[in-house]
C-alpha cells in the first residue's frame, strides 16, 4: 500500500471518530466538509490512499441527480487498516494514584481496540490492596510482565519527579508508546512514540478560546 | 491590537510552551524553528503579531556575526497578555469520582495561572467525606457557586452518562469553557469552549504511530 503522509493519517483519523458518531448513514463529501472543515478534495484525496473500494461514491449516481455518500460500514474499516487499527493492543497503566486508579476502571476501554493488561506501582503495599479488573504489579516487575504479556502502550500516570525513571523503565522493557499524564517533557530514544495529556496546556487552550 | 489568526494563536501557546522550558536562555529563530517544526518565516510572522517589542532581535546585532535570540523573559509576557492569558481565571472539577479527585489534588494547577475554585458532586455524601484542597458542593448548587466565584471554566469528569446533563448545567450557570473528560460529544451553544480529552482517541493516535 502506498505510504499515507502524516498530515493525511492524523485526518483520516478524525474521520473515522467522526463516521463513527454519524450513526451509520451515509455521509457526501460535502456534509464531511461541513463536519471536519477540511474541503472535500482533501477528503477525497486523504480517502484515495485507503484504495478503490472506498473512492468517489457520488460519480456513481451522478446521472440521477442524487448523492449516496461514503459509507460508514465499509470506510471506517478501511481506515483501521491503512492506520494499523485493525488488531487488538495490549496496554498497561502506570502509576496506580487517583490518576492511574481511575483509568484502570475506565469503561471507554472496553471498545474492543485496546485490551488493558496490567498496573503497576512502586508501592507494593498499594498493589497488594487496591481493586481492580486486571492484574497488578510491583514497578520492579515492569521488564518482565510487559515482555511477557506483549504490552505495547503504557499509561504513564506517575508523579511528575518519577516520570522520566518510569519512562526509561518502560523503554527498556520493550514498550512502544507512551501516553504522558505527568507534567514533565520525557526523554526518550526516538522510536518509542510519546503523547502528552497536560491538563494545563488544555486549560491554556480553553483560556485563549474564551479571551477573545 | 491586531486580530491574530486561530492557527497562529496555537502556534503562539506552543511557542510559549517551548520558551518555559528553555530554561531562561534566549533562541534564535533557527533555534526555534529545530524545537518547533516551524519555518523561521513562520515563527517570525507570528511573533509580529504581538508587537514591534519582540520582533527580529537577530537583526540588532548582525553586524558583529552574532546573533542573541528571542529572549523569553520578553516573549513569554508579550504571548500571555495577546492571548488572553495574563489574568488568573477560576475553574471547577465537576464530578468526583476517581478522575476528578485526582485532578482536585493535582500539583500542577499551582502554577498561578489558573485556580481551582470549587468541586461539584451529585452524590452528596461524597462532598461531604472527599478531602479536598478547595471546596466541594453538592451538584444543585452549580448554578449559584459558578455565579458567585466567577468561575469561567469547568473540568467535566462525571462519567459518560451524566455529561450532556452537567454541561448543559454548567453553561446555564455562565460556564464560558469546558474541558471534557467524558468520552461523548457534548452539545452545546456555539459561545461555550469545549476541549475534548478522549484517552480511547489518544491511545489510537500512538498506536498509528507505532504501526509503521
């Protein structure tokens, strides 16, 4: 397949989240320009990488007049495909506080997509005692259980001082992808994929929508 | 002043991101174009938007061969105050459970910038045993504490079921911005800011980019 440029996959993407929310009815390129803002040549250009099936269904009823649109059923797996969405991923949660406890029990998980597969906390007595729906380990066991359990994403919901220790511990032991809870900016080889979730620059980003 | 355009309005708060992080010392705009991803062009137009005080300072000096950066100690205040962040502005967690007990205890929302005014709870027996830095109410009382402190923002961390209900609470409250936890797509009036923060699409976005 050809290779999707950055730019295109963070957009198809959001389309997918978007064919997802419209409840299964067919969508023109017009109404996802209205959804996504994007013009409908970038949305028939981003949708031309996923292959024939799924290109310009509008053509096919131009002579009636009529537009039946993408069809959810059969883009949405498409995308899954191209983007490496299509198999099951196996994360853990590290950190078990409030933060970490809490996305232990979050429901959203239970889609299907991602499988959590353990937590970890370098207090024993914290682990030993907390409820949860899958298997917790003492941070020490990090290298083992994630090369035994193929984990591939982690949840990185430790305080900001033990964030970086966290991450290279994580690193080592084989994992991917970190999604970063702690306010701090990791150091990482540049293979291992990051994402950060700061509250604060989220509140920044609502404070300068509301300033104006 | 100048009407800034929304997309460089976010390059300006990452912009302003990467300056607190510099550690004080001035960058050039080479320099910041390597931390950024950005032209120098780019950056540079953008920082023409705040005024003639932060503009080129490479130019001063050319002469000599030498070039002395954009000082953050200009830039970071000359930023704030064109995006509207120079003033402190008041915020609620509402909904206690885990996620939002968490984030009435988080450190970093020390930073000055924002204040943690009030927790909102439906289950009033909750508010009332939840050790908390801040007040906590029970949730019929939004209406009058929104009012009361002048709070403009709310983190929503009530589970998927209730956010539609304790939006639509929050904006006839005066609510002016939203940070949503909860995984479901709130609607609301147009003049409402909502931020998502959806962990299932973050995990998504680091699993496309650990596929290939």
């Amino acid at each position: 397949m050809e290779q999707i440029p950055e730019p295109a996959k963070e957009r198809l993407l959001y389309l997918m989240r978007v064919l997802e929310k419209s409840g299964g009815k067919p969508l023109t390129s017009g109404e996802l320009e209205t959804l996504t803002g994007w013009s409908s040549c970038t949305i028939r250009k981003d949708i031309s990488f996923l292959g024939a099936d799924c290109g310009s269904p509008e053509g096919a009823n131009k002579k009636v007049g009529t537009s039946c649109g993408y069809k959810p059923e059969r883009l949405i797996p498409a995308i899954k495909a191209a983007l490496g969405l299509d198999r099951r991923r196996r994360f853990c949660v590290v950190g078990l506080g409030r933060l970490g406890s809490a996305y232990l029990n979050f429901r959203a998980f239970e889609l299907g997509e991602f499988e959590l597969a353990a937590g970890f906390d370098s207090n024993v007595n914290r682990v030993e005692i907390l409820k949860s729906p899958v298997p917790l380990y003492p941070a020490y066991k990090i290298n083992e259980v994630v090369g035994r359990f193929a984990i591939e994403i982690a949840l990185l919901c430790v305080p900001g001082e033990a964030a970086q220790g966290s991450a290279e511990k994580l690193a080592a032991a084989g994992i991917r992808g970190i999604l970063n809870f702690a306010p701090v900016v990791l150091s990482l080889p540049p293979e291992i994929a990051v994402r950060n979730v700061y509250v604060t620059d989220e509140l920044r980003a609502l404070a300068v929508k509301i300033s104006f």
